[in-house]
C-alpha cells in the first residue's frame, strides 16, 4: 500500500503547476508532505481546521450532508482539499501555471 501511496504523490507532485501535496492522518499531523517541513505543519495545522469548521458549517446546515471536497483559490494559489475519515489530502497550486499552454 505505501507504494501506491508514493506513486500517487509523485504523480500529483509532477503534474504542471502543483507546488506540493500534503497527506494529513485524522489528527492533522503529516504523514507526507513534498512541502518543505515547515509549511508541510502550517498547512496541516490551518487545513485541518478550516476542514473541521466546514464540516460543522455543512453539518449545521443539512444534518444529512457531509463535506466531499474543498477549493479554496486564492490571488497566488488554489487550494484543493479531500477530506476522507481517516486521511486529509491537500494539493497547493499555482492557476496561473496550470493555465499556461
């Protein structure tokens, strides 16, 4: 399995403009990171909470709903994030990359 793990981390980190990826256990902490360790814990500390506060925004909202994925685009980066039960995944990217020809 950390195989697989691996080769769709190297995968994501490859594809044009990702300027890392970020697998977050259930309790925030990193498990891999292609970030620098730095912003691997400052990702994981602020991505595991903005999670958290939208599931409970989502919860609050629709009882029967639950939270499948998040984009947040911002001036510099979009940020996606797949939350699943036991894993967080977080892909940091630069549009302006992804867009150019």
């Amino acid at each position: 399995m950390p195989s697989e793990v691996d080769d769709t981390l190297k995968r994501l980190s490859n594809r044009k403009g990702v300027k890392g990826v970020v697998i977050l256990n259930g309790d925030g902490q990193a498990i891999r990171s292609t970030l620098d360790p730095e912003l691997t814990v400052k990702y994981g500390r602020l991505i595991s909470s903005l999670v958290q506060q939208t599931r409970t925004t989502i919860s609050t909202l629709d009882d029967q709903n639950d939270l499948t994925f998040l984009r947040v685009r911002t001036k510099k980066h979009e940020i996606m994030i797949a939350p699943d039960r036991e894993y967080l995944l977080i892909v940091v990217q630069n549009p302006a990359e992804t867009m150019q020809a």
